[in-house]
C-alpha cells in the first residue's frame, strides 16, 4: 500500500542525538531493515563524532551541513544536496545554517 505523507500531520518531538538537541519527525520504520525521518536542526547545532552500524543518507532540504571525517577536507552540502556515508564511517555534522534534513537509513536498532 502507498504512504503519503503530509507535512503538515507531521509529528514533531524534540530529540537528543548524540547531545545534540534537535527536532525530529518520523517518516518511516517498518519491516524492511530501514527507517527514515525529517530532522530540523538550527545554526550551530553539532553531532559530535560518531558513526553508524550502517549506511546512512541525508537529503538537506534547507539550509546547509558541514560534514568532517579524518583525513579528509570538511564539505558543505546546501539545499538540494545530499552525502551518504558508509556503515563504520566516523564524522561530525554541523548545521551551518537553520537546516531541515530527510535521514533515511538502514535499520540499526536491535530487534523484537
């Protein structure tokens, strides 16, 4: 069956993520080993180093990220851009501007 979503029926619900304090609506979690959310993050808000059991996507919808991994230069991705970062993979994200994310990612939490 097809899920349409309305973005003004969205649920939002402040989240900590890693201490970082931001706001989340959930998209989807289901039954196929993925889940996927909008995230609303304003200027300045850091995700400290981490990193993911697996692969994660963000889509920035607003606004801008920068995103920092060892050895390589930090990156800035705008509006209409997107990164993907493999399972294993550590980094930091920073809001560099008031940002809304889509963050779809393979399913890391334990299950029933």
């Amino acid at each position: 069956m097809t899920t349409y979503i309305d973005p003004s029926a969205l649920e939002w619900n402040e989240v900590g993520v890693r201490g970082a304090t931001m706001s989340k609506a959930v998209v989807f979690e289901g039954d196929y080993d993925v889940r996927s959310a909008f995230f609303r993050m304003p200027a300045g808000c850091a995700i400290p180093a981490h990193d993911h059991t697996k692969w994660v996507q963000v889509m920035v919808l607003e606004g801008a990220m920068r995103v920092s991994q060892d050895g390589e230069p930090d990156r800035e991705v705008t509006a209409g851009g997107c990164y993907f970062i493999d399972a294993g993979e550590t980094h930091v994200e920073v809001a560099v501007a008031d940002s809304l994310l889509l963050v779809t990612q393979g399913e890391d939490r334990p299950g029933p």
